[in-house]
C-alpha cells in the first residue's frame, strides 16, 4: 500500500498519529505490516533513541559513580561531580524542549556524552580542594585557593572541549551541527556549575577529615603513575621514537577508509526500518528511488516520450536498478492494449489519442505535471550502501551527458526522400539496438548479446522493407480487411454478399505494389450502391484501408527483425514476453515514419545537406533521488570531518598558546590530540568500520577533550616550575599531583563511551567504542609523550625553563 | 360539542396533508421523469463545453458535440465526439449503457470497448467520471429518503443499494421544485467522505427542463470541471444509426 502525504503538514506526526493506528486498526489481525519511507523510519529512530536513551543513561549514571568513587573514596567525591552532571543535563534537555528540537539518532549520545564529560570539571575542581585538606589555613581560603588555582585550566579544558563541539557547525547535516552546539552549551553549563557549585558546596559542608581523604602520595594510581614518570623522565627519546612506530603504523591505513551516510544502514538490522527494507527489496525493488528528471517543451510529443522511454530502458540495464517506469510506459502499454503493439506512436495526435485515455489519473501526477512540461523517469534501488549509491549516480552522470548534451532532432520520414530514409534508418538501427541490449541486460540479469552481428543483420533487413505481396504481409492485410469490412460497423451497410465481391476487389488491389487511395475510391464507387456511396465516408474507408496496409508493412517488419534476431539473444531473454513485447515495440519504431537521433549521430549523414529536421530540446534533464542525494551527503561528510577538524585543531593551537604564551608550547600540547587521531583513523581504517555521521564527530571531540589532559599537565608543570622546581622535578610532581585526575577523568570518559556499544543503532556503536579508545589513547599520550617532548624540547613553562 | 368538530376538521386536515405529503422516491421519480423519462426530450443534439480548471489553476478546454436518445424505461443513448482541442478531434464515445460503451480513436482509426471497471477513472481529466457521464438514472442503485423540504426545493437523500456498482456510497441531492432537476448534489465515497459536489444550472427549451451549465467540483482534489452546452436541440427525431460505432467513426462536422 502506497501512501502520500500532503505536503505542508509533519509527516512524522501524520505517520505516528493517523496513518500507523488506522493501518493498525484494520490490517494487523490478518497481515505482517511493515512500514518503509522517510516518515516512519524517522518516527522509528525516535522510538529507538527513547529506547536507547532510558536504557544507557542508567547504565552510565552507575558506571560514572562507580569510577567517581574509586577515585575519591567519599561521598562528596561522588556527590558533587554527579550533580554537575545531573544539572546540567537537565538544562541542555530543557533547552532543547523549549527551542522544540526533536529527537533524532544521534540524540542518546548526547545525554551519555555530558554524564561522561560533565563529570571531568567537578573531578578537577574536586582533586584540587582534596589536596588542600592538609593545610592550616581556613576552609574558606582553602576553597579559594583551590579555586584559583584550578580556574584557569579547567576554563581552559572546558573552552576547548566545548569548541571541539562547535566546529560541527560546518558538518552541513542539521542533526550534526544540533548535536554540536547542544554538547558545547552541555559543556559550559558543567563547567558553570562545577566551579561555582562545588567549591559553594563545599563553603557549606565540611571539608571532610583528613583520614578518609587519600591524598595522592597513597593513593594506588601512584602506584602506577610514579614508575611511569621514572621511565618517561629516563627514556623519553624511546618513548618518542616509539610513539612514532605505532603512529606510522596505523597512518597506513587511514586510506582505506570507507565512508556511509545512508542512514537506513544505521538501524539495527531486526528493526523495523531494517525488515521493512529487506522487504521491499524482496519483492518491490527496493525502497529508494532513482529518478531522472526531464523539463522541456512537451512531453507529451511522440519525440520527447522517446527520449524519456530510452532513458528508462538505460536505468533497466544497470545493476541494482529495476521496475524502471515513466509515462512513456503508460502510453506504450495503453498502445499495446488497443493497437497490440508496445511502441510510441510515430506522431503527437496518436499520443495525444492515447493520452485521452490516461488523462486525469493519479497515477499520472506523479510523474508528469499538469503542464506537461516536466516528468520524471522513476526507478527502484535494490541496494543501500553509500558505495552503491555513489557508483550509480556515477553511471548516470556519464550516460546523460553521452546521450542528451547535444539535443536530438526528430524527422518525418513520409516527407524525406528515399536516399536519406535509408540513411537515416541505418542510423536508427544503431541507435534503437543500444536500447535492445539494456533490455536483454536487464531481462537476462546482466547477460550480452553480438551486438555487432545484430546490426549487420537489421541493415540488411532494412534494405528489403516489407511489401504488400510479401506473404508475411499479405497474411497480416488478409485479416485487417477482414476484420474491417466484414465487421458490424463497417462504414457501409452493404450485405454480405457485397462485403464479400468488395473484399476480394480490395485485398487484390492491395496485394500489388502500387496500392493506392485512389484506386481504393474508384474500387468503393464501383462497389457501393449509389443509394448509400457518400464520398466523405468513401475517403474514410480508403484512408483507412491504406493505414491497414502501412501497419501490416511495419508488423511484418518489426517480427521479421525479431525472428531474425531471435538466435542471438540470450535462453532466458527468448522466453521473456515482456521483452518480446518491448523488441517488437522498438522494431516497429524502425518501420514507423518518425526518426528521433542525437545531433551528433547526424554529423556522418551527407544527404542531410539542406535538410533541417525539426530540433528537440530539453531545457534540462539531471538525476535526482537517492544516489544524488547520499552522494551530496557523502561530499558532506568529507569536508564536515575536514573543515571540523581542522577548526578544532586551529582553535585549540590558539587556545594553549595564549594559555600557555608560547607557540612552541602549544605545539607541543597538541601532539598527543595528533597522535591520538593518527591512531584513531587508522584504526577505522584498518578495521573496516565507516565514517559516518556519528563516527566523523570524533576527531573535533578527541580534539576538544583530548587537550584538556595536555592541558591539566601543562599547567600542572608550570606550576611546580613557579615553585622554583626542575623542569624534571616539576614534571614528575605533575604526574603525582595531576596524574590521578588525568586518570579518573579519562575513566569517567571511557566508560561514558563504552556504554554507548550498547546502543541500538550502528553508529553509536562505533561511535562509542572508538572514543573511548581514543580516550584512552589522549590520557596515555598526555602522560607519555607530552612529558617526554617537554623533557627532550624544554620549551619555556611557567617562570622558569 | 364545537370541540369536537375542531378536532374533527383538524384530524380531516392532518390525514390529507399526510396523504398528499410528497415521498423521497417520488421526487426520485419526477427527477428521472425529467432526465430520462417521460418529460425529458426524446432526443437531444448540443454542443459542449468542457473546462477542466486543476488545483494549480490551469485550464484546459475540450469541445465536443453531443448526442443523445432518451430510451424511456431503458438506458439512454449517447454519443460525444471531440471538436478540439486538434489532437483530439474526431475522438468519439459511444454509451448504450452501463456495460457498453465505446472509443474510438480517429488516429488508429479503431473502435474500442471499454471495460466497465473504467467506469469510475476520470472522462478526459475532468472531475466527471464515466459513470457520471454514462446513462442516468438513480433509482436503480439507490434507495432514496426526502430529508427536508421548502418551497423552493426538495432535498433528498440517496444511498446505495448494496451490490449496486456506482461510486458513490451516499448523494445528497437538491431538486429544485420548478425544473423538478437537481441543482446540486454532493456525493460521498465509501469512507462516508465528501468527494464531488455538482451544481447545475437549468433552463427550459420549448416544454423541457434541460441542465445547460453543469459544475463538477471534486473537494478531494480541489480541481473542478464546468461543462456547459450550447446550440442545444431537442426532439429531432434522431435515428438508431446514430447511435452505432458506424457513426462514431464519422468525422465530426
């Protein structure tokens, strides 16, 4: 069942509110229902977010506080940072109802995103104040201190992460960019609240005892954290060198990266999206469309419905394509049914007498406009793949630029002389013959035939067109007449007996080569009695005996070609009647007196000189549908990944080197974000996971989250070194004193992203799992190879070198 | 004793108006009597005028030339042949009733049947079906019911029989009480959906009442279809032979 909705309306809601409850109402006790199209596969990801969204957030609610507690081992430690997050979650939520954003399949990210980064800011805030608990002064200078020592980095941190998000504004896909600024608005209101929440929290509560407060030189990941700064600060040329192994080693597969935008793909394959897909690919076609669009003068002229009738037979011939229909099919089969021949009329009056009968259906407003100066050649995809899609809308643009970038010109061949009709046939032979082998591609699923023997074959048959004394043709004029002069209405009401003598006189005359109207006038005058001979009515009779014989002529010629070409065309192609149906149709056009060509296949034609055929135009005909969509799409991607990431990069280089006041030391604080994406997208594409639109935020977030660990150690660093500390000195004590946040943050985060492979739909998946190795990979390189370049390069940090 | 004879008369006056109170399957009747029956011209010849205006607006005008035979107690006769706009001149159409009617296309110079599931596809993009255009007459498909009346007209309510081939589930119908003709009748699908509503406008020729400007509207797709005749003559005796696929092949004079 094919249902359309108005435009002007939400189709989402008309799917949700009307049209599933009423096919529901009536259908679901007697059929499988399963509903494909942009309405109801939208109102499905709706129904798989909520799904996701009640099953996730859940899930990492508890991991967080799981991890907040390991790290802090109090309450407060697990109270404070779970409040940033709850409150601002809220918010961003709140936000979105009151700016009326709907859910898409990307919204389940973004709540598991801000439980999962929201947390980092109140683990910092926190971590400092913890490390103030020892000390004489009071809790209020404490706070304050605490305070201001953690402002500037986690201000920092949080810029950066929430501009990592922002660059999604030039993903060019609305979801993408929503995401983006709805995350970066997350990030700030976290990092709001954490810095004036907790430390207020804090002024109100107590501070805690000293004794369950570990302070970091017990704490277990010194455990950790103290061996690896020893081996840093001792090898920090080995560390580097083999950073560089494993970076160039995963580099070589970022090449092999695939791109998938066809968010059909996304759904997981039990949905109904998914089944609904696989259904109709079964047994319709396939779900999407692949159009071609045609805009000229006419479309209903017998030359522009050939035009358009060719280019569906192209679309039939390409893998993957099928049901291909435009309204050329319509007039052909309404010809079929009344002149049992599957073929656009040779001229504008038979089509516009077979239009009569087509005139006012729905069927029609779909492909054609009320106009008719524009219609679409529809088809069927069976395939999703973005690989697909982009190969196809490939093919396309090759073939409409063979075919229709010169115009066509159309010519009545009754009107030529003979020279240039033999001429001109040849060049129809070849040109109708490309139409015949996309139809034994298509009927024969891909098999050929020797086209060039097929030629050879038609043009000699061309030589000989059919005559009236040939016994094919004489056979066929046998029966018109018959049919025609003995039937009820036949134009005169004569007896049998007379029908009979005025038969034999008719078919004798016909049978000779010169049958002519005249002589079928003089045959009637002699034949019909004088009381009801009627001279306008003879003319009729005459007119249309001599359009009998024409027909007979080009029957005949059309089976002849068929028979003759019959051995060479593929088993299963012969036995195919719907083929036979359309080869007879195209060897008739060849007899038929319209002749529509390219310009460019008139060029070897010397008889033409002086001969202007009529000229055919299309103001423009270009694909549309599927392919040109999600190959638009994929362009997007590509750049939205490129541009995003480059923003991000470049925002975040300005960010650390105005923090930092140096160039070099901002350079060097990206290294690890670098390193991190260089395994990343190797990563993607070693293992043959897409880039899609979920999996192409990645780069901007590992930028905008990454830094912050660069970040927290840079500063920390700066710090010891303002303390009058080593630079080696400083950078050990950095990962003592900053270490264990780097790590519970990055936990926090990692688990955040891990719960999204529990996610329904693919991307979120992917998504998910490559974050939190990318993670990973940040907090790693932060403890790694940042420290390892500051001790190799010693740029200038803090007061001192 | 007065009291009695008050409530004598008035019992007198309330069976007479009951009595002589007009049933909906009479106005039905006196309807059909206009249209194919007794009071309806024997036969007909006019030429026609067809515009289709589409949602969007654009007109498309069709001429035909229009003839038909009132078959008393039997479907009517009726043949159209296009006048323009060229492409389709000399295409002609033949009803002898529901189950036959006939096309002929001047191009292939043949005549075809037209099946009856056809029927309710729309005649030459107008919003009048084949069915609208075919012979009339309700009382065959539809029972009928008068729901309300004034002095101008008569309003009744028509729902179909079931089995009874017709598109439309239910019509309501307004028949004026000086041409004895609907003047508008809006016709619902089978979902109980307003579909079409007809507006005709009537005038009398010498002793009959004939629709001369009928307005086809269909709500559904917002498109409507005027079709208004002219140089109409009744009762010229029209012969059978012009109502045989013979004729439908003449050229149109």
């Amino acid at each position: 069942m094919a249902i359309y909705i108005k435009s002007g309306g939400d189709p989402i809601a008309t799917f949700k509110d009307v049209i599933k409850p009423t096919v529901e109402k009536y259908l679901s006790d007697t059929v499988n229902i399963y509903y494909s199209g942009e309405p109801s596969d939208a109102y499905f990801a709706n129904v798989l977010s909520t799904k996701d969204l009640t099953r996730l957030i859940p899930i990492v609610i508890l991991a967080i506080l799981i991890v907040l507690y390991f790290s802090f081992k109090s309450f407060k430690g697990v109270l404070f940072p779970s409040l940033v997050v709850l409150m601002a979650t809220t918010w961003v939520f709140g936000l979105m109802g009151l700016l009326h954003r709907a859910m898409n399949i990307v919204t389940p990210a973004l709540p598991v995103l801000l439980i999962a980064l929201g947390s980092a800011y109140g683990i910092h805030v926190l971590n400092k104040i913890f490390h103030e608990v020892g000390s004489e002064k009071t809790k209020l200078l404490r706070l304050k201190i605490a305070t201001a020592e953690i402002i500037i980095p986690v201000i920092m941190a949080g810029i950066t992460t929430a501009v990592g998000f922002a660059s999604f504004v030039t993903a060019k896909l609305n979801i993408i960019i929503e995401f983006g600024l709805l995350a970066g608005a997350g990030i700030i209101f976290a990092l709001i609240i954490s810095l004036s929440f907790i430390p207020a929290g804090y002024g109100v509560l107590p501070l805690g005892k000293k004794k369950r407060l570990l302070n970091y030189e017990n704490h277990y990941y010194t455990q950790f954290l103290n061996p690896l700064a020893k081996f840093v600060r001792k090898h920090s040329k080995l560390t580097l060198f083999f950073a560089l192994l494993v970076f160039f080693l995963f580099l070589i597969g970022i090449p092999r990266i695939t791109r998938e935008v066809n968010f059909a793909e996304y759904y997981p394959k039990k949905s109904q999206p998914r089944l609904a897909l696989d259904v109709v690919k079964e047994h319709f076609g396939g779900a999407y469309p692949l159009t071609i669009y045609f805009k000229g003068e006419n479309i209903k002229s017998a030359a522009d419905l050939r035009i358009l009738r060719r280019a569906e037979n192209y679309l039939c011939s390409i893998d993957g394509v099928s049901l291909a229909f435009s309204v050329a099919d319509f007039i052909q089969e309404m010809n079929f049914q009344l002149n049992r021949r599957f073929h656009i009329p040779g001229s504008n009056s038979g089509v516009a007498n077979l239009w009569f009968f087509m005139e006012g259906r729905d069927e029609l407003r779909q492909i054609v406009t009320d106009d008719l100066k524009e219609s679409l050649v529809f088809s069927k995809l069976s395939h999703t793949d973005t690989k697909f899609m982009k190969n196809i809308q490939k093919k396309m643009s090759v073939f409409l630029k063979r075919e229709f970038s010169e115009g066509f010109v159309r010519f009545d061949m009754d009107k030529l002389p003979e020279r240039l009709r033999q001429s001109l046939r040849k060049e129809e032979v070849k040109y109708i013959l490309d139409e015949i082998s996309w139809l034994v591609s298509y009927y024969g699923q891909g098999k050929n035939f020797d086209k060039k023997q097929a030629r050879i074959i038609l043009l000699s048959l061309i030589e000989t067109m059919p005559e009236s004394e040939n016994p094919d043709v004489k056979e066929r004029i046998e029966d018109e007449f018959k049919n025609y002069i003995f039937s009820e209405y036949f134009d005169f009401e004569i007896s049998s007996r007379l029908k009979e003598e005025l038969y034999l006189k008719l078919i004798t005359a016909a049978f000779k080569q010169n049958f002519r109207k005249d002589e079928i006038d003089r045959i009637l005058k002699a034949s019909i009695p004088s009381s009801i001979y009627d001279k306008e009515i003879a003319d009729d009779v005459a007119n249309t005996l001599v359009f009998r014989v024409k027909e007979a002529k080009r029957f005949s010629f059309s089976e002849r070609a068929y028979l003759a070409l019959k051995n060479i065309f593929p088993e299963d192609v012969k036995k195919n009647g719907n083929f036979k149906k359309k080869a007879l149709g195209l060897f008739y056009e060849i007899a038929d007196s319209l002749v529509i060509l390219p310009i460019n296949k008139l060029k070897g034609i010397p008889e033409l000189k002086g001969i202007v055929g009529e000229t055919v135009e299309f103001q423009k005909i270009d694909q549309s549908g599927f392919p040109a969509v999600l190959t638009r799409l994929d362009r997007f991607l590509y750049i939205s990944q490129f541009q995003s990431l480059i923003l991000a990069l470049i925002v975040t280089f300005i960010l650390m080197s105005l923090m930092s006041g140096s160039l070099l030391l901002g350079s060097i604080s990206l290294t690890p974000i670098l390193f991190t994406l260089g395994i990343i997208y190797g990563f993607l594409g070693w293992t043959g996971i897409p880039l899609d639109y979920a999996t192409m935020m990645i780069a901007s977030i590992s930028i905008g989250i990454g830094i912050d660990y660069a970040i927290h150690f840079t500063h920390g660093v700066g710090l010891n070194m303002d303390k009058g500390r080593s630079l080696e000195e400083a950078v050990h004590l950095t990962y003592l004193e900053k270490g264990k946040a780097i790590i519970t943050n990055s936990m926090a985060v990692i688990v955040g992203f891990l719960v999204l492979l529990l996610s329904s739909m693919s991307p979120l998946r992917h998504f998910g799992g490559t974050m939190a190795g990318s993670m990973f990979l940040a907090a790693f390189s932060a403890l790694t190879i940042l420290p390892a370049l500051i001790l190799i390069i010693r740029p200038k940090i803090g007061g001192k070198k | 004793m007065r009291k009695i004879t008050f409530l004598v008369t008035m019992s007198i006056f309330v069976l007479n108006v009951s009595i002589w109170a007009i049933t909906g399957s009479e106005v039905l009747k006196r309807v059909e009597e206009r249209m194919i029956g007794e009071k309806a011209p024997k036969d007909m010849e006019a030429i026609m005028r067809m515009i289709i205006v589409s949602p969007k607006g654009s007109k498309k005008v069709r001429e035909l030339k229009a003839w038909t035979k009132n078959n008393i107690n039997e479907d009517d006769w009726r043949v159209m042949k296009f006048l323009s706009p060229p492409d389709i001149k000399n295409v002609g159409f033949l009803v002898l009733s529901d189950e036959q009617m006939y096309l002929y296309l001047p191009e292939f110079r043949r005549i075809r049947r037209i099946a009856s599931h056809n029927k309710k596809e729309s005649f030459m993009g107008s919003d009048f079906s084949y069915d609208d255009m075919g012979t009339s007459g309700f009382s065959r498909y539809y029972e009928v019911k008068l729901i309300k009346e004034d002095d101008k007209e008569w309003v009744l309510e028509l729902s179909r029989k079931p089995k009874a081939d017709k598109p439309y589930k239910r019509i309501k119908m307004w028949v004026s009480k000086e041409s004895e003709l609907p003047a508008k009748m809006e016709m619902y699908d089978n979902s109980d959906e307003l579909w079409k509503v007809s507006e005709e406008e009537n005038k009398k020729i010498g002793e009959y009442w004939i629709p001369f400007k009928i307005n086809m509207k269909d709500v559904k797709k917002n498109s409507f279809t005027t079709l208004e005749m002219k140089d109409i003559k009744v009762d010229q005796g029209l012969g059978k032979e012009i109502f045989t696929n013979r004729f439908l092949r003449r050229r149109v004079k």
